[in-house]
C-alpha cells in the first residue's frame, strides 16, 4: 500500500473542488482532473487520483478499459460501509440487465460518494460515465487509502 500511496504524491494541477462528508455534494467542472502521470490505474477496474489540495484524499474512478468492456449502464449501488478491505463489496453496476460487483482495490475510508450516482442517476449521466469515465465528475468516490 505504500507504494502506491508514494506514488501518488507528485500532486497534479490545481483546480477548485469541495469535500464533504461521506454523500456530500461534490461538484466539479467537467474537465480531467490532474495530469495523466497523477492518475494510477489499480486492478485494471479503477482509476485513482489525488484530489487537489486534500493531502491523502483520492478520487476513485473506473478505467476506461473496464467501461469500454460494460453495455449501456443503468443502475449503481454502492456499499453502505464507510470502510472496506481489500476485496471486500465496494459496488455493484447493472449493465444490459446484469448485476456486476465490483469489489475494492484496497483497504480504504469512504470519505464521499459522487450524488450524482448515489441519487437516481439520468441515462445521459450514465451515458457520461460510460463513456467519459475520466472526467473529473466521474468519478465514483472520494477515499482515503489506509
């Protein structure tokens, strides 16, 4: 784990956000967050990147790899606890009427889900995170790695 936590520290470019309490309102612009070289790929699922200005924070996103091998996405679910071990339940996304779960890369803290997923999420924003999973409102989660 410290290694990726070390690898992580080059920190990206600054850009303003809000972190709130897990299933606080996170809203950011929709422009890649940090540079390509921030961003680590973990389990070939996730995407994880550093949130700016929150030393230890993470945005937890999907890879576009894995997007790119889902259908069209119609629901998420996401687990109920603030802190999940590595491999333990972290989501569940239904695609063209299949449940997939998602387990967690890590043993990490919840901080916030994204509400933009937590709520009933519009087809055009699911459409989005299929699509655009880089974006930096895509992303699914704000964590920290312990």
């Amino acid at each position: 784990m410290d290694s990726v936590k070390s690898i992580l520290k080059r920190g990206p470019r600054t850009i303003s956000s809000a972190v709130g309490a897990r299933g606080g309102v996170i809203q950011l612009s929709k422009r890649t967050v940090g540079s390509e070289s921030a961003a680590r790929n973990l389990d070939g699922e996730y995407v994880l990147r550093p949130v700016p200005g929150q030393s230890g924070k993470f945005y937890l996103g999907f890879s576009k790899d894995k997007m790119a091998s889902l259908k069209d996405l119609s629901f998420i679910d996401f687990t109920k606890d603030n802190k999940v071990n590595k491999g333990d339940f972290l989501l569940s996304v239904e695609s063209a009427k299949t449940m997939f779960d998602f387990m967690s890369p890590a043993t990490l803290k919840i901080i916030a889900l994204n509400k933009k997923f937590v709520e009933k999420p519009t087809e055009d924003v699911l459409k989005e995170l299929k699509e655009k999973p880089e974006l930096d409102d895509n992303y699914l989660m704000v964590v920290e790695m312990d």
